[in-house]
C-alpha cells in the first residue's frame, strides 16, 4: 500500500519530565493531546505522519467537516494543540518503556524515537492506529482509498450506482454485501475462496446481487490507470469501476512492545489493544485511544475517544500531584490532646 506523508512543521522535543507524550497524532492523539493541554498540562504528541485515512480524499460523515481533506483536519488540529502550549514532533517511536519511578513515586516511562532522540513522560496516550492488510491480488493495493474502498459511511454515497463487486475476505463480508446493495443496484459479490451459505445465496439473489465463485486472480485497469475490472482464474474478465474489500485490521504496536499492553483478538476483523473506560489499560500509567483499541472507529469517534483518555489522564495525574504535595509536607503534626 502507498502511504503519503502530509509534511508538517516538527517542534523541538521538550526536556526534563513532561506529563504526557502522545504517541500518534492522529485524530484520536490530537484530540487527547487538546483536552490536556487545555488543562495546562505539558504535553508532547510524537507522529510519525501516517494516519490511516491519508490516501482518501476527504473525510465523509464527519459532522460540520464532511468532505475535508484529511491533511487539512490534522493540519487544524496540530494547530489547536500547539494553541495552547502542546508540542508536535514529527518522528517515529521505536521504544517506550517504564523507568525508574519519582522520588515520590510517582510513574516514568522514557520513550525513543527512531533518530535517537529520547524523553521522559509521567503518562502515555497510544493512539498509533492500525493498518489495513488487503487480500494479496496484484493491482488491489494502487487503488486504495479510491476505486478500492472498505467503509461505506466513508465512501459509499461517492461510488453509489458504480458497478461494484465486493472482494469477499470472510463472512463477515456478506454483511458489507448487503451495506453495498443499498447504494448500487449493480452489485457482484465475488466469494473467493470464502463460504457463501445457501440462505445467504438465496438473499443475494432476491436482492438482485451476482455471485461468482471462480477466484479472483488481478485487478484490471483501463483507461489512464482507473480500475476496469477484475481478471477470473478462467480468465474471464468482470468489468466493475469500484471494489469494496474488507481488509484485515492489525494494530501499529511497533515500538510499544516495552509497555507489555494486553492485546485482544476480535474474531474477522483482526486484533486490538485491550482498555477499559476513558482508554485506560491494566498497565499502570498508559491509555489507548481510537483505532489502536477500536477498529471500527471512524473520524469522529476516534477523536472522542481521545478526548475521553485526555480527560481520565488528567483526573489521574491531579490525584498524583496531590499525592506528591502531600509527600512533600511530609508526616502530618501529632494533633493536640
Ligand atoms: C481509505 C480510508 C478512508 C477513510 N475515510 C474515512 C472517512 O471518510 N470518515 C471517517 O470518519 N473515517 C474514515 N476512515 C477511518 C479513519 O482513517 C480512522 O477512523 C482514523 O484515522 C482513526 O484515527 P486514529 O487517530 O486512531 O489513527 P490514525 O489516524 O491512523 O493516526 C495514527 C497516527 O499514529 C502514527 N503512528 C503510528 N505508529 C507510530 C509510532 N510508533 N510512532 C509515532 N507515530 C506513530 C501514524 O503515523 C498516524 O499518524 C478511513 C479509513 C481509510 C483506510
């Protein structure tokens, strides 16, 4: 898959113990990182610039932002954060891990990034994302994003009455079948090597969907490189203009391994960071927000899960801080008899 790095300004890293590094600075670490530099927390959002959604276009069934280009949400939201005092450091972490606790005791965790550079946080908000691992068939992964869709809440009115075929990955994309069918009614369902049931058959067929059991062996282009159709193992050649494909979702945990964060498995879709109300996780001191922990979060409630971590790591961090005044004042005087 081609990634497209939307270019932006990198700030310095900050010294001494910052109270949070965000890691990942998309929609879900952009919004966590706003909720705590408002709160007059000193935060630091580390990026590596990859977000998910970078091949789209634009942003669809986002309230108030719908068709906004990806770039241009982030581009604000970086803004907003570095608004109120939040730093934004392009660059890629390769090692976050517990350090030694405060004086206080209060929790440290040093984070690294790929070109060395290194800082000390008090908490961590993991909002890395995930990435789309698309069936191998030569020509799918070019159109990504554009002939080559997955969400029809984020594409679907844009490809409504194409010719559509759904590239089957598992059952669970009978269900996306019937999603595509409300938007076009030239619809084929290619099973590839995937189960189709007989009620499901007699489903499709009452709803108009064709269904070809004869695998897919490449996606066929046309015409200054649009998507044409999709070649058989027969070698017959189905023309579709758009291919809706339910990828496999995996988690970006590279560089986290330090953190031993609880991973669960969701069957047909793939594997996520495990987390409780607000993000929390049952590693002391770090929270996860957006896809990282949801895989089916859009935009919109990505963002809102990071503004929930935001908000659960600052409550945490007033009560250490409170902890550590008491720590300070040392023991309480023997009160008078
Ligand atoms: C093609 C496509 C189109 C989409 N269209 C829509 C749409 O129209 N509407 C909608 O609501 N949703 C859409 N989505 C879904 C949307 O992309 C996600 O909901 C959203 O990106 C999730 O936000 P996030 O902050 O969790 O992750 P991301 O946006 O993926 O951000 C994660 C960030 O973390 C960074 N990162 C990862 N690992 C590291 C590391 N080790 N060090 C530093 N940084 C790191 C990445 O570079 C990235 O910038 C689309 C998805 C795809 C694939």
């Amino acid at each position: 898959m081609t990634e497209t790095t939307p270019p932006f300004t990198s700030d310095e890293l900050a010294e001494g113990t910052i109270d949070t590094v965000v890691i990942g600075g998309g929609a879900a670490g952009l919004n966590g990182a706003l909720i705590l530099a408002r709160s007059r927390r000193s935060v630091v959002v580390i990026d590596s610039g990859y977000p998910r959604n970078a091949p789209a276009e634009a942003v669809h069934g986002l309230l108030a932002l719908d068709g906004t280009p990806p770039s241009e949400i982030l581009r604000r939201g970086r803004e907003h954060v570095r608004h109120y005092g939040g730093r934004i450091v392009l660059g890629e972490v390769v090692t976050a891990e517990p350090a030694a606790p405060s004086a206080d005791g209060d929790l440290r965790f040093t984070i690294t990034l790929a070109d060395g550079r290194s800082i000390t946080a008090r908490r961590i908000l993991v909002a890395t994302g995930l990435t789309d691992v698309l069936p191998d068939v030569p020509g799918l992964a070019e159109h990504w994003g554009h002939s080559v869709v997955h969400c029809p809440y984020c594409h679907g009115w844009e490809v409504r009455d194409e010719p559509i075929g759904i590239l089957a990955t598992g059952p669970v994309s009978i269900a996306h079948a019937y999603l595509y069918r409300q938007l076009t009614e030239d619809l084929t369902y290619f099973t590839h090597g995937t189960e189709l049931d007989e009620d499901n058959r007699a489903r499709f067929a009452a709803r108009g969907i064709r269904v070809i059991d004869t695998p897919v062996t490449e996606v066929v282009n046309g015409e200054e490189g649009a998507l044409a159709g999709v070649r058989l193992a027969d070698g017959q050649v189905v023309a579709r203009r758009i291919l809706a494909v339910l990828a496999q979702l995996q988690i970006r945990a590279q560089g986290l391994e330090g953190l031993h964060l609880p991973v669960q498995d969701l069957p047909n879709k793939g594997r996520s960071f495990a987390s409780g109300t607000a993000g929390i996780t049952d590693v002391p001191g770090v929270w996860v927000a957006g896809n990282a922990t949801d895989l089916t979060a859009q935009v919109g409630a990505s963002a809102a899960a990071g503004a929930l971590a935001g908000a659960d790591i600052n409550r945490m961090l007033a009560i250490a801080d409170t902890d550590a005044a008491l720590h300070a004042a040392g023991p309480s005087p023997t009160p008078h008899v």
